[in-house]
C-alpha cells in the first residue's frame, strides 16, 4: 500500500504544484529574442570559463536565453571542440566523427565526404543536419587556422569589418526572432511553415547511404492551450485595431529548420496552399537575410561559436584570404539544462529577480546592507593610488599631485572639506579629462558641503587663468562665474593648492596620512547637508 499526503495530492491536482519530485523548484533562463540591434554574441573567455562557476554559470544562461556565445583563446589543437563539448553537455557523434572538419579546399578521392562547407564558397543561412531524427541540438565551430588582420585595436575583440589581407565573415540570426515576426505579421505565411511537412536529406557525404527527416520548418508545441492558434484583436502604439496570431513563440516553438542544401521539400498540395507555403518559405529567407535581423562578424584563431542549432541559422561568406580550418562538432540540450541547475544551486547565488520591479522589500534591504559594507574611502584612496605613473606631460604624476595639494591645504589649516576635494580632485582625470571636475564633484557630492562640491565642478575653469591664453583663449573665463558666493574660495583654493602642486622636490605628506581625514568626510551621513534630498536613500535605503 502506499502513503500520501492529502494537501500535497491537492496541491498538485488544483495545479498549485508545479513540479512533483523536486525539493526546490527549479528554473530556466526566459527565451530572449534578439535582431541586429544585438550588435554581437555574448563572450566569454575559454580559461575563465571553465575556472569559474560564474562565468560558467552564466555561459549556460545565454545559450538558453539569447542561443548563441563566443569563447574566445581556447588552445589550437584538433579535438578542442569534442572535448569542450564534453565539458559543456554530452557530445553528440554523428557518422563524420566527434569533430567534422570545415577546410577552405575542395577534397578529392575515394571516400571523401563532399559539402558546400568543405569548400572556400558562401553558405547562405541555415540549420545543420535538419534531415537528423533527433535533429543536433547545438552546434561548436572553432576556428584552429585562418587570415588574421593586423589591426592591434581589434586584437582581442571579434570585429565586422574585414580588411584586406582577410576576408570572411560569419553571421548568425535568431530563427525564432523571424519566426515570431512573421507571426505577428504574416500569421498565414507562419502557419504554413508551422504545419506543412517537408522533407530534408541528405546521402551520407559521398552518396553511400540515405538520411530523411519529415517535419515542418516551424515545430511547435501543438497540445499546450497556449500555444493553440488563436485570433484576436489588439491595439497598436498608434491606438488603431488590428488582428494578430495570438502566439508567443519564444514558449511554443520548439525548434527551427531550414537549409537549402539539404532539401526541405514540400509534399503534394492543393495549388493554393502550395504557393502560400512557397511565399512563407520565401518571407522567411527574405528576413533571415535582412541586415536589420542578423549580426556578423569576423572570428580569430582560437575563437570558439555555440549556438543553437535549433533556434539559430548560420552562414558563411565566400573565403578570401588563404586556408581556412576550422572544426565543427555537436552537443544535446539536456547536458546544457542539466548542468545550468546544478551550477546554479551549487553556486548559491541567492536572489532570482532579474529587474527592479520583480524585487522585493526584503529584496531591496538586502542590497542596501551589502552596498552600506562598501568602504567608500578605501575604494577612492584605491582609485587615486593608481593614478602612480600617470604623468600627462607634467613633472609629477597625478597621485603625487593630488597628495601634494593635499599637503599644502592641510598645512594651510584648510577644512576637511578642502583638504578631501585637493586630495581628489583629479582622480578622474585621466579618465574624462574635459569632465574630470563634474566627475570629482560627484563622487564626493554626498558628503562634502555645497561650497566644496561647487569648487570640484568648476576648479578647470579657474585653473584656465594660468593657460587659456596660450591657446588663444580668455584666461579671465572665470569672471563670468562671479556671481557665485563660492567664487573667492575657489580661486584661492586653485592658487594656494592646486596650481603650484607640480613640485617634484615638495615634502609632500604621506599616502596614509589622509586616510583618517577621508574617513572623517566620508562617514557622514549621505545629502548630510540637505536632509530632503531627493537621493538620500537611493540605492542604500
């Protein structure tokens, strides 16, 4: 006889219980659709990646949510995709081996397999293997040879732009991003393609033997009611009516398929229903093709591309540039949902919420006392250290000129206030070198008062009494902010401390000296000066 739990057997009858043999309730990364205007797959780097439950973790969300990544610097050695593979999910062997290999250069004899791939020719968008039952999942391509382009600045960065000792481009569209479009604007032509089968083959390579697979372009979830096809009528951002296949693709497509090189024929059908399904199959190369759906760009040796092979189409521009080789191989969804669970408990990683409005009150106290533990003096005092080296054409670098301003207003009897805005106010300058003052003033906003934050904002223009001219400027720029009651301070703070700050022989005080002064400024209460201002709990509480 067996046992069960009444509220728990009514719990899972009204539906309330969504799954039955977990303790925690497990969760997937939502299906982001994405166009152009994703601009470049997500990357990841190869050591880090798998030294890092992290990046790990999050390489397993973007192949769920947006399909497709690149990790880049894996080693150039044959048999690194099967092997990544292995590590990621369960490698999927096909009768071309672990690892298929995609060589620029016609290959000849007996027994060599023969695709438009193994070629130097361009593919036009398309899914690997739709003749397969089951269909490969994901897709590997590692780039182990090819043409690199010389420019330094795109030394680590995949780029769109070929040059001229190498050209090729690969690109990648999301198939559900098109099929969804077409939904919602051709909801005939997405239907076609979601309910016509058709036939996919393929002879083994060298014409030895058959591969067949029958099933529509479009394979959806057909017994969820959701995913039931509906009509209804919805407003436009213009306020005007219009009628809409009621159909949210990222939950009930299950899969893509399309490749005119491995068939994809339509059965025999009335003539009417023949040519709304070849304008259907037409609309859907038309916008997989258009560039305002698809991002390209140019891979390095090293670069590894996975994607879903079920979701996403892939294509290829013709090879210009010398011998290209680069090796292929195929991975199971199941292994890629499977271990994104496990790493995502293991890493504990604590809240689920995604954006602000999902969070909650106890959400949101949590974020405040992690962000309260931040020790706002030890980051800045961080930031000005590193500044060591940095000279910009000056005598001194610009953290022994901030500690040497400090110096002189702190010998001068000057306030903390003072004191803090000469020891930082350039520590952003060689970041934002015609904003460094707004930036400096910013940082300290919250806890210096007005004068000194009023000081920070504007100290470049006074400054500029001692140069403009040499650039045919008006040294006296400053007069026109006269009218402000914080104007005599700031030009006595620029004369006294900062403008004779470029002193290599001056006994400038020590790094530490300032940290007691920092942390005294810096542990006041946030807007101290201004008890209703409107960040005084922002991101803290």
């Amino acid at each position: 006889s067996s046992t069960f739990d009444v509220s728990e057997l009514w719990a899972e009858a009204v539906g309330e219980k969504q799954f039955v043999q977990f303790e925690e309730t497990p969760w997937r990364p939502e299906v982001r659709l994405w166009d152009a205007t994703l601009g470049a797959p997500p990357s990841f780097g190869f050591e880090a990646t798998f030294h890092s439950s992290p990046d790990l973790l999050k390489l397993y969300a973007t192949l769920q949510s947006t399909g497709v990544a690149l990790v880049a610097g894996a080693p150039l050695e044959e048999r690194t995709c099967s092997s990544m593979a292995s590590r990621l999910s369960t490698l999927r062997t096909t009768e071309w081996g672990e690892n298929f290999n995609v060589v620029s250069e016609t290959q000849s004899g007996e027994g060599v397999k023969r695709d438009l791939a193994y070629t130097a020719n361009s593919i036009h968008m398309h899914t690997d293997n739709p003749y397969r039952y089951p269909t490969p999942d994901f897709q590997l391509l590692h780039v182990i040879e090819q043409c690199e382009c010389s420019f330094e600045k795109y030394a680590d960065v995949a780029f769109a732009q070929p040059c001229d000792e190498c050209k090729v481009h690969n690109y990648f569209v999301d198939g559900f991003a098109v099929a969804a479009k077409m939904a919602e604007e051709t909801p005939d032509l997405f239907e076609s393609l979601a309910s016509v089968p058709v036939r996919f083959e393929n002879n083994g390579g060298d014409g030895t033997s058959a591969l067949w697979h029958v099933v529509p372009h479009f394979e959806t979830l057909k017994d969820d009611p959701d995913c039931q096809k509906k009509k209804r009528t919805t407003g436009t951002a213009k306020g005007a009516a219009r009628t809409m296949t009621s159909y949210d693709v990222a939950k009930c497509l299950l899969a893509v398929r399309f490749s005119s090189k491995s068939g994809g024929y339509a059965p025999k059908l009335p003539a009417e229903e023949l040519a709304v399904f070849y304008r259907a199959k037409r609309r859907f190369a038309e916008l997989a093709h258009d560039e305002s759906m698809f991002v390209k760009l140019q891979l390095k040796k090293g670069d590894v591309a996975i994607f879903d092979n079920k979701r996403l189409l892939h294509a290829r521009s013709a090879i210009d540039g010398g011998r290209r080789f680069v090796q292929g191989c195929y991975l199971d969804r199941d292994g890629i949902q499977f271990h994104w669970e496990r790493v995502r408990r293991k890493a504990a990683l604590g809240p689920s919420w995604t954006s602000l409005q999902e969070a909650g009150y106890e959400d949101y106290v949590a974020m405040g006392e992690a962000y309260a533990k931040i020790d706002v003096a030890a980051e800045l005092l961080e930031a000005l250290d590193r500044q060591k080296g940095k000279f910009l054409g000056q005598p001194v670098d610009l953290r022994e000129h901030g500690l040497q301003a400090a110096s002189r207003a702190f010998r001068d009897g000057a306030s903390d206030d003072l004191v803090v805005a000469a020891l930082l106010h350039d520590v952003t300058e060689h970041l934002v070198p015609k904003g460094h003052g707004e930036a400096a003033a910013a940082l300290l906003a919250p806890y210096v008062d007005p004068p000194t934050h009023w000081l920070l904002a504007n100290h470049e223009v006074f400054q500029g009494y001692y140069y403009f001219h040499h650039f045919n400027g008006d040294r006296n720029a400053k007069d026109n902010l006269r009218h402000s009651p914080h104007f005599n301070l700031t030009e006595a703070w620029c004369h006294l401390y900062d403008q004779p700050s470029f002193d290599p022989l001056y006994p400038t005080l020590p790094f530490d000296f300032f940290r007691p002064i920092l942390t005294r400024v810096l542990s006041r209460e946030p807007y101290w000066w201004d008890l209703k201002h409107l960040k005084r709990i922002a991101v803290t509480g």
